[in-house]
C-alpha cells in the first residue's frame, strides 16, 4: 500500500528565509510525487509534481521540489519565503497503477514578516 | 484555472435533512472523486469513480452515496444528514489514461449540519 508522511504539523519561517517543508513516502512501484497548497476556505492547488527525470522539479510561485530516491523523500522548498506563502501544504504519493492519489496530513506554514 | 465546480458553496441543514452536493467538471476527465476534510486537517477520500457506472468506496468510511450517469457530472448524496456529517467536502478529477498527471480541485463545500 502507498502512504506518505509529513513529520511536521507546523512550520514557522521568517520573510525572506528559506523554507522547507517534509515529505517522505512508501510505494511498491515507481512513485508519481505531487505536492499542492491550501487556502483558507478553498481548494487545493497543484504546485509541483515528480514522474521522472531530473530530481529536482520546479513548479508554481518559485516553489521546488527534491526527489531522493535513497531517502524516500520528496521535500518542498523555497529559496525566500514570503508571507503569502503562508497557507496548508499537502503532499502526495500515486504508485503508478491506477490508484487515487494518496495525501500526507498536511502541513501548516506561517511566514512571519 | 481548473474547470471543476462545487455548488454550493456553503449550506447549513438541519439533521434529518436528505441533500446533494453537485460537482462538475469541464475536462472532460475520466477520473473522478470525493474527499472529506475537517477544517485545516488532512484529506480522507471517500468515493472515487474511473467513468460513467463506475464508483468506488474510498478509505474513509462514508454513509454518503455517489453517482456517475455522466461524465462531467458526479453528485454527493446524504439520505439524511446528521452533525458528526459536518465538514468540507472536495471534489477532485484527472485523466484515466495517463497516471503522472495531476488531480484538479474544486473550491469545495462546507456543510454544517444542526
């Protein structure tokens, strides 16, 4: 069975520091790696995703994404926070069948200007 | 901007009431399904559907019920709502055929009910 894991209920950044919020996973096939961002009293919205390739995936509002293999991880980061980054930060596992996507629990992110 | 639509958008029932929550999409994707969300807390997925006459029970247990007639088109049913039924419920589609893309959201619904 697939799962993902998110260590950290609450992450605390000051503006303009890098952040970095935690994912790790568990797949038995090749994992399909997805990371989306929350609102208050909204969606989710896509930011990133890995299928293949080079680790390191770019994706929306100069968030990026680590893929390590050896690690099972897929970590979120962001050179300079802002504080409109704060918001909920799912991550999200597929193993490559045709499975619904699997999400951590979350993460909260607080920049603090 | 993600063509899928939640309607309503928030709704306050009482208990016993029997309601759906509509949700629609656009995309003209094969996949579809529920989640249900407590505010600021983790995603349980409760109905998933691969196209039309098909449903699937998710991992979070549900008494809600889905349908699939169309397509587009995969409404939530409560026969008769109750308080502990009260929570955000989102809607999410992706294509069939290709498993790397990504799911869309919709912007959800709250329900309350009292």
């Amino acid at each position: 069975a697939q799962s993902v894991a998110q260590p950290e209920d609450q992450v605390n950044v000051a503006e303009g520091n890098p952040l970095t919020v935690k994912c790790t996973y568990s797949v038995s096939g090749n994992p399909y790696l997805f990371w989306y961002v929350q609102y208050p009293n909204r969606g989710l919205q896509f930011l990133l995703k890995y299928i293949t390739g080079d680790n390191l995936v770019k994706g929306s509002y100069g968030f990026e994404a680590e893929f390590n293999k050896s690690q099972t991880s897929f970590h979120l980061k962001k050179p300079s926070a802002l504080v409109s980054d704060s918001a909920l930060y799912f991550c999200a596992v597929r193993d490559g069948r045709n499975t619904p996507l699997v999400f951590g629990k979350g993460t909260r992110l607080s920049v603090i200007a | 901007e993600a063509d899928i639509y939640q309607t309503p958008r928030y709704l306050v029932i009482g208990t016993g009431k029997k309601i759906t929550l509509e949700c629609s999409q656009t995309m003209g994707h094969d996949k579809m399904y529920w989640y249900q969300q407590d505010p600021g807390m983790e995603l349980h997925l409760i109905h998933y559907s691969y196209g039309v006459n098909s449903t699937e029970k998710g991992d979070l247990s549900s008494e809600s019920t889905v349908s699939r007639i169309r397509t587009e088109h995969f409404p939530l049913t409560l026969e008769s709502a109750r308080p502990s039924h009260t929570s955000q419920y989102l809607c999410a589609s992706s294509e069939l055929e290709l498993q790397n893309t990504e799911a869309f959201f919709g912007q959800g619904t709250r329900l309350t009910v009292v």
